[in-house]
C-alpha cells in the first residue's frame, strides 16, 4: 500500500513540477483575490485588520476549490486511473497520495504567502502565527475534502461549479474555526480550543474522506 | 476460422494444455452498459496457453467484457474466477494475476516514455531497472525515444510505449488487451505477436479485441464471438 502511496504521490509531484506554472496558479488566483478586498472595501487600516483573517481563509477555501477540480480528470481522461484501480494494492493508496500531492502543491504554497498577505493586511505578530498554524490545520482538511468532491463529480459535464457546492458546506466548520481562532488572538485570548477543534476536524475526514474518494473513484471509473 | 464462431466458447480440440485448470473462468457472467443489458448467461474459459480474439460488431459491448473481467465493472449476474480465486473474495490477488490495457495508452504527456513505463509497472508491483525498461521498449522498438516526452511521440510510438508493459509482465498470467493492434504499424504487430506467443508458451492466457484479423501464427487464436452469442 505505502508502495503504491509512494509510486503516485512521486508521479504527480513530478508531472507538478513539469507544469510549474499551471501549478502555480491557485497561488496566483489566492494574491489576486486577496488583493481586490482594499480595492473594494476600502483602505482604513481598522477595517483591513479587522476583515483580514476572514478573507484570507476565504480565498484559501476557493483557491483550493479551483485546483482539485482537475486532481482526477486528467488520470481519467488518458485511462491513468483504471490502470491505478486496477493496482493489487488498494485504491485507498491512490486516494490518500491524490490528497498528499495536491495539499502540497496548492496547499503549503497558500501558508507560506499568507503571511506575507497578512502584512499587507497590518495584522499582528501574534495574529499572523495564529492565522499560519490555523491554515497548517486546515488546508489539509480542504484538501481531503476537495478530493472527495472531484471523486463523486469525476466525468460530470458540470462537476466543476457541483464540487464546490458539495465541498463549501462541509468546509465551512473548518473556515470558522480557522478565522475565529485569530480572531480570538487578536481579542487577547487563548485560542487552544479553536485549534483542537480544527485538529479534532482534520483528524475527522483524514480517516473519513479518503475511504469515500477510493470508493467514489471505483464507482465513477465503472 | 469463422466457423468455429457459431458457439461462445470455440472448442477446437488437440491443445496440449486442454486438461489444465482454467486461468480464467467466467461462468452465466451479464454485464450491461447504463441501462441497456449487453449479454446475459456468458461462459468463456481461457485455458493456459491460449489466445482468445473477442469479436464482434461495434457496440457490441467488446470494452464492457474486458473492463467486467478485469474488475473494474461489476457484472449484474455469474461467476468470475481469475487463477481460481474469486473477485468478489479476493481483489488484490485478482489484480495480481491479471493486466489489462485498455483502449486508452495511461500515459502522461509530461513524462519520459521511460518515466511513465516505469510507473505503469509499479503500479502491477513490478519494480524494475532502467535497464529492464530499456530492454522492453527496445523490445517493442521505441528505445531511440526512451527520455522524449510522451507528448512528442506519435499515435504509434505511444501504443508501443504501453505495450512494452507486456515484456515485463511475466507474473501476470491473464493479460486483457483492447484493441492492442491499433495504431500499429507491421513491425509493431510482429513485436506484439512475439509477445504474446512468449506469453502463451510461458503457459500464460490472453483475450484480445482486434478489429482486423490477427496475424498470430502459434498458437492459433481462438475465437469468441458476441454476435453469436444470443441474449439468453
């Protein structure tokens, strides 16, 4: 199994690292995105602090969306995902290496621009590590789910715009716990239980949904 | 060779294995294609050694049998046992003793033809040195484009790339093979027939779409044709 794991999880970052710039363009659309909110809200420092945790995490939640809609389109379209499915060991492995490879790709490049974005946004010290160690636990927890999403929607004509209808609800748990807990911070309080809670969250669906995706997979490749 | 196409399973008898247990045997297998029922009450038995053509018309549901035999469909009714195991009870040796290569080649455009050989046979388990992936595109006369991109080579370069799989798939006894000649140019069939007669001598079985007649000289393939087999 961790073979298996091992074998897709090292395609994938390589084919990544092939098309760099295509993988680098949920990191475009999250610097974008976040940009517009001073243009449209408007530059008052106050508001800018105020509003910050909460949009950052917001657009993190959509730049997630918008990649993991072609995690197995491109493995079902050339006939890569039948010969992954048909592998001795379970599709389990190929489920949990899709998660792996697109948190990594996506994810880990959206925490390392958020602090920067957050200095934009004037956010504290404290607030920053806070909004980082809340995205460390919750884009993974995006990840699994957004890959669950692409699982079910694999092969439907209008699966992008399904997938973020079934993801964003299931998601929202981990967006209120990852704004609230610098909210908190900034409020002068401990935020221990916003993180356990996320935690708690990310433990969740990282035994759940990687199940649901390999046996979404089997069926949408049926 | 058309006349032996009346029944399902064409007995033409001699074969030196014709006692050996079956490498595969479905028995009263249906399989349907999202509402419309393919066929119903199917037996095929591949013996080691043989080579089967599947014929039949388009449509037909030629892909649906492979893809239901290899398990990545279910079949709505029968029995299917690969090397004596049972899908149902045991997948991963099922997988294990099966390869399948569909109509589509599995191979990333951004990767070397090397690179994505080497991953299709890992996927089976199959760990194996770059001079063995050499050996095996070589074998199938596309060593020359080992480290271009796949996306460079042509239609034909592709489906051998793919087919090199078969030179290193000795552990898999039952190989299903859709429309393996397509794209393929002589050389290309005499590579693939060596291949697959290596497989039959090894004592291997192999159920191959083709929609031109087959070439193979030794062994002899047998027929089994869909069209002749009613909808019970």
């Amino acid at each position: 199994m961790t073979d298996l794991f091992i074998a897709v999880l090292m395609r994938d970052l390589r084919l990544a690292w092939r098309r760099r710039i295509d993988s680098l363009l949920p990191l475009v659309f999250f610097i974008v995105a976040l940009s517009l909110f001073p243009l449209g809200v408007g530059p008052e420092p106050q508001t800018l602090r105020e509003i910050a945790p909460g949009v950052v995490w917001v657009c993190a939640l959509l730049a997630s969306m918008l990649s993991v809609n072609l995690l197995f389109a491109g493995d079902l379209a050339d006939g890569s995902l039948e010969q992954m499915l048909l592998a001795p060991q379970p599709a389990l492995a190929v489920a949990t290496a899709k998660c792996a490879v697109h948190w990594l790709v996506s994810g880990l490049p959206l925490i390392v621009a958020a602090p920067l974005v957050g200095v934009l946004f004037g956010m504290s010290v404290p607030a920053l590590v806070a909004l980082v160690f809340g995205l460390l636990l919750g884009t993974p927890i995006l990840s699994l789910l957004g890959a669950l999403g692409a699982a079910l929607t694999l092969g439907l004509r209008s699966g992008g715009m399904l997938l973020i209808l079934i993801v964003l609800p299931l998601a929202t748990p981990a967006l209120i716990f990852g704004a609230g807990a610098v909210g908190t911070i900034e409020a002068g309080q401990s935020a221990a239980g916003h993180f356990s809670l996320l935690g708690a969250l990310l433990i969740a669906t990282a035994i759940g949904a990687p199940l649901a995706t390999a046996a979404a997979l089997r069926i949408s490749t049926e | 060779m058309h006349s032996f196409a009346a029944s399902p399973v064409v007995a033409n008898g001699g074969f030196p294995l014709e006692s050996a247990e079956p490498i595969l045997a479905a028995a009263g297998l249906g399989g349907q294609r999202g509402e419309r029922m393919l066929f119903r009450g199917l037996d095929i038995t591949l013996l080691p050694g043989q080579v089967v053509w599947l014929r039949g018309r388009n449509g037909r549901g030629k892909t649906s049998l492979l893809r239901l035999l290899a398990g990545l469909a279910t079949p709505t009714e029968g029995e299917l046992h690969v090397a004596g195991q049972s899908l149902r009870r045991a997948p991963a040796a099922w997988r294990r003793a099966l390869l399948y290569i569909g109509h589509q080649n599995a191979l990333k455009d951004d990767l070397t033809a090397s690179e994505a050989l080497s991953f299709l046979l890992r996927l089976g388990g199959t760990h194996s040195t770059a001079a063995q992936i050499d050996a095996a595109l070589h074998r199938l006369g596309v060593h020359q484009c080992r480290h271009a991109l796949v996306r460079t080579l042509s239609q034909g370069q592709r489906r051998r790339v793919s087919l090199a799989r078969l030179a290193l798939s000795m552990d898999q006894t039952l190989w299903l093979l859709d429309e393996p000649f397509d794209a393929l140019d002589a050389d290309g069939v005499a590579a693939l027939n060596e291949l697959l007669a290596e497989h039959a001598q090894r004592g291997g079985a192999t159920l191959l779409t083709s929609h031109q007649a087959l070439s193979l000289a030794e062994p002899v393939p047998r027929i089994f044709d869909l069209d002749h087999h009613a909808l019970a």
